[in-house]
C-alpha cells in the first residue's frame, strides 16, 4: 500500500454478480492516485477467484469473509486499511465516471467538508438519469413529535434537462454508493454503527456528521452510476435475500428509529419499509404481480414474508459469518 491521500474502500451492496465490471471500471476511470481495499464478504467461488486475481495483478488489499456482511460491517473492516487522508466508500455494483475521484477531493481540499458525494445516476451503463443530486435529512416537530424528513433531490429526472440546478453546495444527506469521508471523522466518531443492517446508514453518519458540527457537500462535477438489478444470476440470490430481509430490515428501523427519538409509526420510516419489501421482491417480479392480483396485496405480502423467513434460515445456515482471509 502507497499511503497515498485517499483510500477507496469497495463493498458489497446487494449482489456479486457485477462485482469484477465495477472494480475494473474504478482502475479504468480514475487518474488520481489512490489505495484500494476491496471488502469481499462471502461472494461465490468464480467471483472470489476473480477478486484473487485482480488483487494479484494490481496489488490492492483484498479482505474476505465466508459469510455474508451488512454494508456497515464491510465499511468498518475496511477502516483500519483506509491510511490516506480520506476513505472513499463505494458499493460494488457502481460505474464511476473520468474525474470523479479528482472532482471529490478537491471539494474536500476546498471547502474543508467532512463528507462529499457526486450525482448519483441511477440504471443501465451510459444512463443519465438522476438518482439523487444531494439529499434532505433532518427532523421537524410535528403535533408534538419528532419527525423525519428525507427526500432525494431531482430523482427521477434527466442530467441534461436540469444541468443548471447543479453546483457545488452544502447538503444535508449524500449515500453510500459512492460517499468520501475525511478519515478523521471515525477519529471522532468511532465505527460506522453496525446496528444498522440494511438501511439508514447514510442518513445516520450524514446527521451524526452534522450534529457535531461537520459539514456535508454536494459536487456535481463528480458522477457515479448505481447499476440495480434486475438482472440477478442465480448465485446472487441468497445475499439479495438475506440484505432485504425483514431479519434484517425490521431490526434496523426500531434501532434507527429509537436512536434517533422518533414515533414508531413514523411516516418517513414507513415509507422506507415499504421500498425495502418491495426492492426484495424484485428477485420475482412477475409472480409477486400475478399473486397481488390474484389473492390480493395483503396476503400475497404476507405469504412473500413467509418465504422470505425460510430462505434467510437456509442462508443462514450455509453462509453465517467466519473468520477473515487475507
């Protein structure tokens, strides 16, 4: 490892099956000097030795476990490795785009941000279309509660139509596909909280950052691209059902939802919990259609949450965490 100012620290998402294309396209788009740890939790046996060989032939630091890892363990193991001024966290299934890594830093070097994130496309390579241009997290007092509020700003729209609405500026939330750190955030903060299995963990470091006094930016000259699925191969499945797991995802927002003093019916929360069980549906799309309209919403959701409890203890018993290889 070079010690050079940034570490990029590459982990799982939600699949690994796009693993390899994403960890090729870093070393081929990005022209500012940087350190690679790759976080290698539990993939199947091609896309292991695929990671073996590329850590080889380019010298990165390639750390791996048998079982599976939430995103937060992954990003933890990753910390102790990340020796540069900044750590760069980015998913494994993320295309960056020429100059992304320079645009980041110098937004860091610049304004002195804690944390910095590009626009984030979202789709199929050469997509334009905005997954989120920065970010709303915050709180509001509503009939007496606490609320959350969090919304991603010009989803949906294309990059071209509102290229004008995009400057560097100070933001509220920025995520986890591609997100630099100032490395002595962790100094301050400790590790990423692993109580957060499957969703929220921007949202938490982004408010945590600021409650302390951090600044967050935005600096739309950087662009990254979050490739989803479908399509899954086959060996995808049991991770992609695992990480959307109500086992997982429940835990998290009571956790999130406590830690931050909310209402266990927030609306935000709700609204999150909804996207999570509908996102794990993608693994069968057509048949979750067909049965919602032919038994209904409730009890086609009902029989998808039964299922999905069967196959996370079938995962579990083939894939629960084991010690790290190097």
């Amino acid at each position: 490892m070079s010690c050079s100012l940034v570490t990029i620290a590459v982990v799982p998402r939600e699949r690994f099956s796009y693993s390899v294309r994403s960890l090729e396209n870093i070393y081929a788009q990005t022209s500012h000097p940087f350190d690679l740890v790759y976080v290698d939790g539990g993939s199947p046996r091609a896309v292991r030795d695929q990671l073996r060989n590329q850590a080889d032939r380019r010298g990165f630091r390639l750390l791996r476990t048998e079982g599976y890892l939430t995103p937060n363990q992954a990003r933890n193991m990753a910390l102790p490795h990340a020796t540069g001024r900044y750590v760069v966290f980015i998913d494994n299934d993320v295309l960056v785009e020429p100059g992304w890594l320079d645009e980041l830093v110098t937004c860091a070097e610049d304004t002195g941000a804690s944390i910095v994130g590009p626009v984030y496309l979202s789709g199929p390579p050469g997509t334009r279309k905005i997954h989120m241009a920065a970010g709303i997290a915050h709180f509001e007092q509503q009939h007496g509660c606490r609320v959350l509020r969090v919304k991603h700003t010009l989803a949906g729209r294309e990059l071209n139509a509102v290229a004008d609405q995009l400057q560097r500026r100070p933001c509220e939330l920025v995520e986890f596909h591609c997100m630099l750190v100032r490395r002595t955030v962790f100094d301050d903060l400790g590790p990423l909280d692993e109580n957060l299995m499957s969703a929220l963990e921007h949202e938490d470091l982004c408010l945590t950052v600021r409650e302390r006094g951090g600044a967050v930016y935005f600096e739309p000259a950087a662009r990254v691209t979050y490739v989803p699925p479908p399509p899954l191969a086959l060996s995808d499945y049991p991770f992609f059902m695992l990480r959307w797991s109500e086992a997982w995802n429940s835990p998290t927002l009571r956790h999130f939802q406590e830690k931050w003093q909310l209402q266990p019916d927030d609306h935000d929360l709700a609204v999150l919990a909804d996207w999570l069980r509908r996102h794990r549906q993608l693994t069968v799309p057509l048949m979750w259609n067909a049965l919602h309209a032919v038994i209904g919403w409730r009890r086609a959701n009902t029989m998808e949450r039964a299922l999905n409890r069967i196959a996370v203890r079938l995962t579990n018993r083939r894939h629960a965490p084991s010690g790290l290889a190097h």
